[in-house]
C-alpha cells in the first residue's frame, strides 16, 4: 500500500492502538510487518483467525494469558557461540516457553459446543517441543526467580557447608586471639576487609604482633593485622568461596549449553508467538472499539455506523450504501461539516478491512478489495521544494492518476481548490473523468458547482452532502446521499459575528439565481427528513404485522393440533364403540338362531338398534361441539386473556370468570360456584357484538420536534419550551424525543432533569449515548 496515503489516513495511529493490547515484543513487530492483503482467501483466513480469537476471549481462560518476557538480545546472545547467557536471562527464556505454553492451549481449547479452531493450531503449534520444555524444567529446577543458583542446589550443599566450616573455624581463632592479647589490641571484636577478617591491633604495639598489616584506622592509632594463621584461614575460606563460584559457573553453562542446543526451535517459536500473539491484539482491539466482521463476499462499499477509532467519545457513527455501479461520491457541504473526517473513515476502513478484515461499525459492513489506495489529503505547500498550495496539490494528484489501476481507491480531498475557481473547478471536473474510467472507487470532496453538477448527469457518480441544522446553524455531521450540499459560508459567517452590513451586501453580491439553488436544496432536503419520517411509520408498521403473522401462524398451528388429536380421540372411542357392539351382535345373532323367536328376543334386537341410533346421535352432537370449538380457535384477532374477562370453558363451552392468573399460561377461573385451573389453550372468548367508538379531538399544540434544542437559554425558558413540547408530543402520539441542553455548568443538565423526575407523563429519561452526544443529551421516554 502506499505509505503517503497509510500516513495521511492514521493508520499507524490505530497500530498503535493495537499494540497497546499486544503480550510480547515478538507481537509488537510481527503487527507493524503483517502485510495488507489484496487475496481473498489469503484475507479471509486471517480474518477466521481473528474471528476464532474474538470467541475464544468470552472463555474463562481469556483472562489468564500471561505476558512474555523480553528475550530478543538472549536469542541473538544464545546464536553467539563465544558469549554466554547469565542467569536472569536464562530464568527469562524458561518464563517464555511456559507462558507459550499457555497460549498454546488456550489458542487450542475446544468449547463446550464442541467448536475448535484448527486455523489456530497452524499459527501456534499443537504442542511445544520437548527439547524446549525439558530446558525449561531444568532452567526452572536450578534457578530461582531472580536468577541465582537456588540454595537446595545438590552440587553447591556440600561446598557451602565447607565455607560455613572454614568461616567458623576462622571466627574462633580471632575470638580466642583477641582473648588472650587483650593489651595489643584495640578493641574486642575483629574487623571484616574486602572479605578477610582482620585484627585491629595499637599502631604502637603492632610489632608484637607477627603478621601482615593491611590497613590502618583514618587518626593512624589502629592498623588491622593479619597474624600468619589468620591468613591461612582467610585465604581458606577465600578459597572454598571459589570452589562455589566454579560450580555455579559450571551449571550455567550446562543451562547455556541446554538451551544453545535447541535454538532453532526457540527461534521458531519466537516466530510462532509473534504471529499469534498479533491476531490475538487485534481480536482485543476489536472487541475493545465494538468492531464487526467485514462481508468479504460482497463487492459494494457498505458502511453502517462507521466510527473512527482515534475520535473516542467525539466520533459521530456515519453511513454510506453505494451500488455496485457507483464508481465516485461528490462529497459538498459546510466547512468543518465532516467533510475531511468521513473520507479519512473510508479510507482507514478500507486499509483495516485489508489488513483484519474488522472494522468498528455495525454487522453487515463490507469494502471492496483495492490493490493500492492514493489520498490527496491536508495543505501540500512546500517551502524547500518551492511549491504552493495548489502546486502541491496537483504535483500529488499526477503521481496518482499516473500510478492508480483498476482496483484503486482514490481519494481527493477540495479537489480544484487554491487556484481561480473558474479554471480550478475545470481541472477537478477533468480529473474527476479520468478517474471514473481508470479507478475502482474515487471519492471527492470539494464545493465546486460543477462538480455537484456533473455527479447528477452521470449515472456511476452520486452526490453526497453533510447535513446542516438550520435551526442551531451548525453541522450534524451525516451523510446524507444523492443530494449536493451548501457550503453554508453566509450562516457561518453569520455565526462568526461578521456585521451585518457585510452579510447583506455579501447576500447582494451572490445573486438570485444562487439563492434560488440554495433553496430548492433546501427544499430537497425537508422532502428527505419527510420521506426518513415515513420510512421509519411503515417499519414499524411492518414490525407490528410481522408480529400479527406470528401470532395467527401459531393460532393456526393450535387449530391443527387441537384438529389432530379430536380425530384421534373419535377414531379411539368409535373403534371401541365397533368392538363391543361387534361382540354383542354376534351374540344376539347366535341366540337368535337357537329355537323360536320370543318377545324377549325381539327385545334385545330393538335395544341394540336403539343404542346404535343413540351412539350416533351422542357422535353428532360431539362433532358439533368440536365444530363450534375450531371456530372458537380460528385464527382471528390475537387473544389477550386478562383477570375479570368472561370467558368460554373447554370444550362444553361453560360460561365462566377469570379470578386470577397462575402460572405462564394457565388462569383461575369461576365457573358458577367452582373454581378450576385451566390452561390458555382451555378458554374462549364469547362472540360478542363490537360497539364500534370514535373519538374526535383537536387542539393548538404545535407538532412536536424530534429534538428540542435549549442550548443558550434560561432555565425557566428552557422549562416553558419542554412542557409545550411534552404537551404536543402527548398530542401528536410521539412516544420519544431527544433534548440537547449541552454540558454547560449543568444548570439546564441538573433542572430538566428534575422537572422530568416529576412529571407524571414521562416514564423514563436517560443520557444520550457517547457517540450521540453523552452527557449533553437526554433521551425522553413518556
């Protein structure tokens, strides 16, 4: 990717960011070296390995991965066959392998789903390689923390046991020499020097001590003698002091030699570490910043709610859906609307979505593939090369259209400006062309007519503006697509408290027919707010019959099963019905055959027959309340059962009452003097004759605002305003709305809050999210 355009988009900045949340050195490096991506496949794999991080930090081992030491000068001293590494750094490398170690399993774990993520094991390994773990044990075995030789060391017991010995012995003669030379000596306890001890002996009778001097008191009254035995025993204990160093030496270069002889395979997971340890950072950075998973599948430039990563609190989310077809996006609108911020979004997305493939905004978010991204961003004037504004300008944009391809992202931000606005707008409209039939995407900014006038007679370009409050005349920073925008400078100008005088001749100047276009713009642009408004009506009309359909497929599916199992009950008690009657004619018949046909017999005939007649009739008269059942189940209006309602009861259809509800879907109910526990399933709603009631109402009451802006006022102003905008919300049907009161000393903050704790129309009120303002907006449910 280019580096001008890397530097002018932040990208190194979001590095940073990422690197914050990085465990080792390795991972720091390996993220400034991971390459940008133009190969799908190669970019989608990266983006499941970051993906399968993303999940694998909601586990509970997420919050046990550990830092890794720094062992980068170890590896290059450890490739240096003639230096040695001490003790410290030896503790440091053991540390890395088990914290590797570490990784390794929470990077291999399978979830209690089942998942696992086999994209994982090829970045990290399935397992650390016994030569590295057994110089890890050994390293561990033999040093403590701070890297010295632990004192349980077998080899080191028996030598410190000598010098203990050696000391002791020493320790005696000089207690027993002070002892009986108590007139030679100087005080009553020996002296330790540069590790030896020494007898302070008077400087005037030193010569009735026989050994070496070898150092005197600062007045000269002392000196510190070693008697000729006393050295043997100094230079013992010196001696067995050694014997220890020797050895410890020794076991640090057995420790070096372990780990010099498996280099290689901590080279390789230094390597290994680095690269999953980079994923991982990204993963926490994402998860960090509310980023989503870009549609690598999709080719169309789709940002939904996009918030720039180095904003914090003050990032404003934007949106842009381009078609397919859409090759360039005329950015216009106010100065310091956006304009700059929206295009660096875009194009730091597009860097990010190539170098993870997630991005902060909403799920749903896809960004073509460039192969390069050229920006032309910020004031290219440049005193040592001689080079004015626009001569910058235009020295970068020939580097662009000279090395851009067909799947370049382009960027021009005042594209034409700096120059006579005749011939500026004139290069930019060319450039733009050229652009359009060598560039995958471009995206302009500039305030040029012409150029909002040719994105409208050109199919594969759009207009595009930020939006600007008429009302507070300051911008809202939204995209807002098809429309051109105002540059808005007279109302800024305005703002900036220019005289009137000023303004007026300015308005002069301008013309009617630049009014006229500001108008109909304006005009464009409160048909858009009104087509938004009913846009938002018809969803939440569709939501409310998605809700309907729910609702009568599942009373449908009630009527099925309630049909299924009535013909299973009737198939069940007919077949019995059949089976006994079968038996009973069989019998009347056998008797009917044995001897003479008697009164009695003929009978028993006519009672058979009449229960049959009696069984069809029981069978009809069933099959009429199952009928009447099914039409009480039909899926009509939803049924809300509520305490108080009549109600139908099972299937004989009882009148009853509910007293009281029990359970999720069962209900108390009274039928004549018997209380009984039904199910929902159980109960009808009677049919009854709909009073059909019409309410007509006026009133006065302006319609409400979607959001009442009283920055600036009074409190008792700013109060008179939200009850006349309560009022007319309550009116209207408007359930929310939204107060901008600013931050402020949080006088207006502190009392609307108050006032709307009080009203009894209000149900609930709450700060604005960060991004829509925090602190200095309140959202108001009633």
């Amino acid at each position: 990717m280019n580096h001008k355009s890397i530097d002018e988009l932040g990208f190194n900045q979001v590095i940073k960011q990422i690197q914050a949340h990085a465990h080792a050195e390795e991972g720091l490096s390996c993220l400034t070296q991971l390459p940008f991506l133009t190969d799908k496949a190669l970019l989608l794999k990266r983006q499941q390995e970051i993906a399968s991080f993303v999940k694998l930090l909601g586990t509970a081992m997420a919050s046990s991965l550990p830092s890794f030491p720094s062992i980068k000068d170890s590896l290059e001293l450890v490739n240096d066959p003639i230096k040695a590494l001490e003790g410290p750094e030896l503790v440091a490398i053991a540390r890395y392998i088990a914290s590797a170690q570490i990784l390794q399993t929470f990077s291999n774990q399978t979830l209690e789903d089942g998942t696992s993520f086999s994209c994982l094991r090829s970045l990290i390994g399935e397992s650390i390689d016994e030569n590295l773990n057994h110089a890890s044990n050994q390293i561990l075995e033999v040093l403590d923390d701070s890297g010295q030789v632990k004192e349980s060391h077998p080899a080191l017991k028996q030598l410190r046991r000598e010098v203990e010995m050696r000391k002791n012995e020493r320790a005696r003669y000089c207690s027993q020499f002070i002892h009986t030379n108590k007139e030679v000596v100087q005080a009553d306890q020996e002296a330790l020097r540069d590790g030896r001890l020494v007898i302070p002996v008077r400087s005037d009778r030193r010569t009735n001590v026989q050994g070496f001097i070898t150092s005197s008191s600062a007045t000269g009254n002392t000196v510190f003698m070693e008697p000729y035995p006393l050295v043997e025993m100094n230079n013992s204990v010196v001696m067995a002091q050694n014997q220890i160093l020797i050895e410890i030496a020794k076991i640090l270069r057995q420790l070096n030699e372990e780990v010099r002889s498996c280099r290689r395979q901590l080279d390789d997971l230094a390597k290994r570490v680095g690269q999953t340890d980079a994923r991982l950072s990204i993963a926490l950075w994402s998860l960090e910043k509310g980023c989503s998973r870009t549609d690598l599948d999709s080719e169309r430039c789709t940002l939904l709610k996009a918030r720039h990563p180095l904003l914090g609190r003050k990032v404003i989310p934007i949106t842009m859906q381009l078609d397919s077809k859409i090759k360039a996006v005329v950015i216009s609108g106010p100065n310091a609307g956006g304009k700059t911020v929206t295009i660096k979004t875009i194009g730091l997305f597009a860097l990010l979505n190539q170098y993870c493939g997630y991005i902060p905004a909403q799920e749903g978010s896809s960004l073509p593939i460039f192969d390069d991204i050229f920006t032309d961003i910020g004031d290219e004037q440049s005193i040592e090369q001689e080079l004015s504004t626009f001569s910058g300008h235009m020295k970068q944009i020939a580097h662009i259209l000279a090395h851009m391809t067909e799947r370049s992202l382009v960027i021009l931000d005042e594209l034409g400006s700096g120059t006579d606005p005749v011939e500026g707008s004139a290069i930019a409209r060319a450039a733009l062309e050229y652009c359009l039939q060598k560039a995958a995407l471009t995206l302009v900014t500039s305030h040029h007519g012409v150029l909002k006038q040719f994105a409208y007679a050109k199919e594969e370009v759009i207009n595009a503006s930020m939006e600007f409050n008429e009302n507070s005349h300051l911008p809202t920073f939204r995209i807002i697509q098809g429309l051109p925008g105002e540059s808005h400078a007279l109302d800024t100008a305005r703002l900036m408290k220019l005289p009137e005088q000023v303004l007026a001749m300015a308005e002069q100047y301008l013309g009617s027919e630049a009014v006229q276009i500001g108008s109909i713009i304006k005009d464009l642009e409160a048909k858009r707010r009104e087509l938004e408004r009913e846009e938002t009506a018809m969803h939440k009309r569709y939501l409310s019959l998605q809700s309907e359909v729910k609702d009568l497929q599942l009373k449908e599916l009630r009527v099925k099963q309630r049909e299924a199992q009535l013909k299973q009950e009737q198939t069940t008690e007919l077949a019995r019905f059949m089976q006994k009657k079968r038996k009973e004619l069989e019998n009347l018949v056998a008797e009917l055959r044995n001897g003479e046909i008697t009164k009695e017999k003929t009978k028993q005939v006519k009672t058979y027959i009449e229960s049959l007649s009696e069984k069809v009739d029981d069978q009809q008269e069933q099959l009429q309340q199952y009928e009447d059942e099914i039409e009480y189940l039909k899926p009509e209006d939803p049924m809300q059962l509520e305490v108080g309602m009549d109600v139908l009861c099972g299937s004989a259809k009882r009148e009853g009452k509910i007293l009281e509800k029990k359970g999720r879907n069962s209900f108390v109910v009274a039928i004549g003097t018997m209380r009984m526990t039904l199910s929902a399933s159980q109960l009808f709603l009677p049919k009854r004759q709909d009073q059909k009631v019409s309410v007509l109402f006026q009133s006065s009451a302006p319609e409400p605002k979607l959001v009442l802006d009283v920055r600036g006022l009074i409190l008792e102003e700013a109060l008179r305003l939200l009850d006349q905008q309560i009022e007319s919300a309550l009116v209207h049907g408007m359930s929310t709305f939204s107060i901008i009161h600013g931050y402020g000393d949080g006088i207006l903050s502190k009392g609307i809050g108050g006032y709307l704790k009080e009203h009894r129309s209000v149900q609930d009120y709450r700060f604005a999210l960060p991004e829509d303002g925090g602190m200095g907006k309140t959202y108001v449910m009633l």
